[in-house]
C-alpha cells in the first residue's frame, strides 16, 4: 500500500513480491465473454477503492491524527509510523499472495480482507498514542494485503491474454480516480471526525470487496505449492546478473526514493514550509491539488507511453522524466508559495506519469528470461517496495536536520542519479 504518499506510484504495502506460484495460473476462457465483461468495470471498482483508502488515509487522516497525538514531533513520528509499517506490509504481502495460491481461490482472500479492514481501521481510528497508531495502522496494512495480493493475481487467473491490456487499462485508471476522490474525501473529516472518517473507508472497502465477490465468480485454480525462501533469493540473485536489468532496477530505485521522501510528508509540508492564500487550510489544499495530481499523471501517462511507442525510443525520455522531477522538485524551494505548489504539482505529474508509462515499458524489454517474466517483474517491485521503507527516515531525518529545502534539494538529486542509471542500458535505445 501506497501508505502516506499524495501521488500514487507502485508502493511498497500494495506491490506484490516475487512470489510466483509453483503451478501457473489458469487464464479465462476465451469464451466466456459474460463473465469477462462483468469482471473489467470491476477491476477498475475494488483498484479504485483501494487506492481510495490508501490515498486517504496516507495523505491526509494518518499524518492528521499522528500531529495531534504530538504536534512537536509529528514528523519524526509519522516518518516512524509510516516506515514500521512499510516494514510490515513489504513482508506481509508475499505470505498473503503465497496463501491465496495455495488455497487456489482469491475471491474469499479478498472479501476476508476488505471486511476485516473495517475492524482495523475501526481500531486505528480509536487509536490515541503513536504506538497504538503504528500497530492500527500495521494491522490495516496486514488485511489490505490480503485483498490486495489476491486482487493483483485476478487479471493473469482470468483474463485471456489477448485481452490483458484492456485489464490493465481498468485497473490502472482506477488509481488516479481512486487517489483523488479518496483525498477529497478523507478532507471532509478533519479535523474533528477523524475517527468517523477511517470508519466510512473502511465501509467503502468492505462493500467493494462484497460488490466485487458477488459479481465476479470463480472456478477454484490447482492449488500452488509455495515458493520456498531459498528460491525466492536464488531468483533474485539471478535475475540481478542481467546487466541492463540492474541498471534499470537502480535507476527506479533512487527514482522512487527521491519521489517518496518528497510526496510521503505533502500535508506537513503545506502546513510548515508553503505560504498558502488566507482561507485555505493544508488540509482543503491538499483536497484542491489531487485532482490536478490526478489528471495531469493520467495525461501523461497515456501519451508518455504513446510517444515512446511512436518513436521507437525509451531511454531518453526516461532520463528525461527523471530529470524533471528533479527541476519540480527545485521549485518549492524557490518559490515556497501556493503558485509554485501548484506550479510544482502539475511539472511533477507530468514527469512522474511519463516516466512510469515508459519506463514499464522499459522493464519488458530488458527482462533477463521470457519463461520468467512474472519472476523478474516481481524482481523489479523491490524497487518500488525499498523506497517506501526507506524514505520515510531518510527525509524525517533530513527534515530535522537541514529542513523542507533540504529534503527538496536531496531528492532532486536523487532523482537525477536515477536518470543517469538508464545510461548504461546497451540493450535498448
């Protein structure tokens, strides 16, 4: 799960790992169109949801709820409570993926987890110290693994491969869709209804996750043995010795890490570093700047991936989409207002969404082994799982040291380490 960044990217709680079950997964009969037409509008109904949920409280209630609890430290707690639980569900979500293959259904996996996500957030919502808000917040990462982890597996379970783009197209734009509306939400409740607030996401998960079941049957797969430790490492050892691979999996690595230390601390940043106009609240300015967000990284990427297609070229407007996010990240520091937030939301999303059209695309060309193609993406969302870990210390710690221009200059370096990793890359042009 994404679990407090503003712009959704593949985070560390929502990316499974590379976890391949031993036996493949069945796709959906060609045939069976009913039941394929029934599953895409909801495909892009429970990512929505979800990303709704993640957004919404990552972005907005959990910082919120952590600055009242102790407002002196609120940004060495939340780098605390976010990373723990980065920790957690970086873990957990392999162990629920592993189960859900070995039992060889996904629908009660997913409906078992949006329902007890409501208990959970329940509990987070009651939660009145910063331990009792990390083990809440822990515990909402455990159960939305559970959904997600089965939920990722339904596409390549059920849809025929010539139709997998179609389902990736309606998953996809349920993020976008899901990140702002959940923003926009959760800022309804701040900041006296907080625990109100976890409550009716929690409701919304839990009627997805029902909605989604009763509309979307299954036939029970082969149940899948396991993939042992050993042979998790050994596959990452091995998949690592591809050269062009390596130097894309850095490349997203340190663009992930300066994405994340910026975009994890948006609501303390608007309350202590940005001149917002008289009247707007952090909180209604972070409601206003998610669907710009939004928008502006659906745009591109649409035409980011469009764009490389046409021109037969991926490397360059990766580095390129690299070092924009670097300049966006100059501007705040330059101009620490509201014209540059916005200024910087709509540079930021513009990069970030071509550069993760493009870059995917990247990925499939450079993967070491087309038999393991499933492995070797499962490889790469460490990439997008680390940062998440890491980010919230480093820029909690980089907050306290040097301040909010600190943090928005070390990122921007950051990332233009991560634009110069695609260099190296012989492969492909």
């Amino acid at each position: 799960m994404n679990a407090s960044g503003v712009r959704p990217a593949p985070p560390a709680e929502s990316e499974p790992q590379a976890t391949a079950p031993a036996a493949g997964p069945t796709p959906a009969p060609a045939a069976d169109r009913g039941a394929l037409w029934r599953l895409m509008p909801m495909l892009t109904v429970a990512n929505a949801t979800m990303y709704m949920l993640y957004m919404g409280i990552g972005a907005v209630l959990l910082p919120v709820q952590v600055e009242l609890l102790d407002p002196a430290n609120k940004v060495a707690n939340f780098g605390l409570v976010s990373g723990v639980a980065a920790i957690f569900a970086t873990l957990f979500n392999p162990l629920a993926g592993l189960l859900s293959d070995r039992s060889g259904r996904r629908n009660p996996w997913i409906l078992c987890g949006g329902l007890a996500a409501l208990g959970a957030l329940a509990l987070l919502g009651a939660a009145r110290t910063v331990l009792l808000v990390t083990i809440g917040w822990c515990l909402v990462q455990a159960t939305m693994n559970i959904y997600q982890a089965a939920l990722t597996a339904v596409v390549p379970d059920r849809v025929p491969v010539e139709r997998r783009g179609l389902a990736s197209a309606m998953v996809g734009i349920g993020t976008p869709i899901g990140s702002a509306v959940g923003i926009s939400t959760a800022a309804l409740f701040v900041p006296s209804d907080i625990a109100l607030g976890y409550l009716v996401f929690g409701a919304v998960i839990a009627g997805a996750a029902v909605l989604f079941t009763a509309v979307v049957r299954e036939r029970k797969r082969p149940a899948g043995e396991p993939v042992s430790l050993r042979k998790q490492l050994a596959a990452f050892a091995d998949t690592m010795k591809s050269a062009d691979f390596r130097w894309v999996f850095i490349g997203r690595f340190l663009m992930m890490l300066g994405f994340f230390s910026v975009s994890l601390f948006q609501m303390y940043i608007l309350q202590d570093h940005i001149a917002l106009p008289e009247g707007l609240d952090p909180e209604e300015a972070v409601a206003f700047i998610a669907p710009i967000d939004a928008g502006v990284t659906l745009l591109a990427t649409v035409l980011g991936g469009l764009l490389s297609d046409r021109m037969g070229r991926r490397k360059p407007l990766v580095a390129l989409s690299c070092a924009l996010c670097g300049i966006a990240m100059l501007v705040p520091v330059v101009k620490p207002d509201w014209t540059g937030m916005l200024v910087f939301t709509v540079v930021m999303g513009l990069a970030f969404g071509c550069y993760m059209a493009v870059d995917t695309a990247l990925v499939t060309l450079v993967l070491p082994s087309a038999d393991d193609a499933a492995r070797d993406m499962g490889v790469l969302n460490i990439a997008n799982a680390g940062p998440q870990i890491l980010a919230p210390f480093l820029a909690s710690m980089l907050v306290g040291a040097i301040g909010y221009d600190g943090l928005y200059l070390t990122a921007a370096l950051i990332t233009l380490a991560g634009a110069a990793a695609v260099i190296p890359i012989k492969s492909v042009r």
